[in-house]
C-alpha cells in the first residue's frame, strides 16, 4: 500500500492566506518607498545645478517641490520642516528626512522614518 503524499485544501488555504498577507503588506509599503526613490533623484538632480549657491532656502524648497511632483512625490514630503539645508567647509548638504505613517489593519500602522543627505557643491542658501 502506497502512501499518499501531498497538500491538502486545508494547508493550501493556509498558504494562500499567508500569501495574501504579504502581498497586502508590499502594496502598502512599496509606494511608500517608490516615493522615497522620487526624493531621492529630486534630491541629486537639484544638488547637480550649477547656480544653487545664488538661492535662497525658500527656492531650494520649491524647486524640490517642483521636481518631485514629476517623481509622484506627496507635497507633504517637502515642506519647511523637512529640509534642511546645512552649509560647511567643504560645501553645504541638503537633508530630507520625514515619516510616513501608513494604515495597515484596524488599528495597526506602519511608521517609516526617511532620512537623506545629499552633498552641495557650493554654499547653497547662505
């Protein structure tokens, strides 16, 4: 007599169901790292201008605006408390750093912390 071997719905079911679980998690989370990705190349491409030293931090703050609402990036995500501009001897940083809070299930939330620094080549927004 052979032995039967395999999964059975039961199991199958269960698989599916832990599945299912992170397939929901990654639509949740993978947006919010695409947009991460969108401030990012906002980010370098504003510090690869030439004439950023000439600005002021309210322009740096709109052309990052600007920029990443071609990357699909929140308004949120560069507001005034979220940048900052840092000058030094070597040439200033520009620094984004902001949370996301995302709803998940009920009363559970993913909280992610961003946090980016990009090097200037001059003193922008001196």
């Amino acid at each position: 007599m052979k032995k039967q071997q395999g999964l059975t719905l039961i199991g199958f079911v269960f698989v599916l169901i832990i599945i299912g679980f992170f397939i929901y998690m990654a639509m949740k989370l993978v947006p919010a790292y695409a947009e991460y990705m969108g401030v990012v190349k906002a980010m370098k491409t504003l510090a690869a201008e030439p004439d950023l030293a000439s600005k002021t931090p309210e322009q740096i703050q709109s052309d990052l605006a600007f920029k990443g609402s071609f990357q699909y990036v929140d308004d949120k995500t560069f507001s005034a408390q979220n940048i900052h501009i840092k000058n030094g001897p070597g040439g200033g940083t520009l620094q984004v750093k902001y949370d996301k809070d995302i709803p998940f299930l009920y009363n559970i939330d993913f909280l992610l912390h961003f946090d980016k620094t990009v090097p200037l080549g001059n003193n922008a927004g001196a």
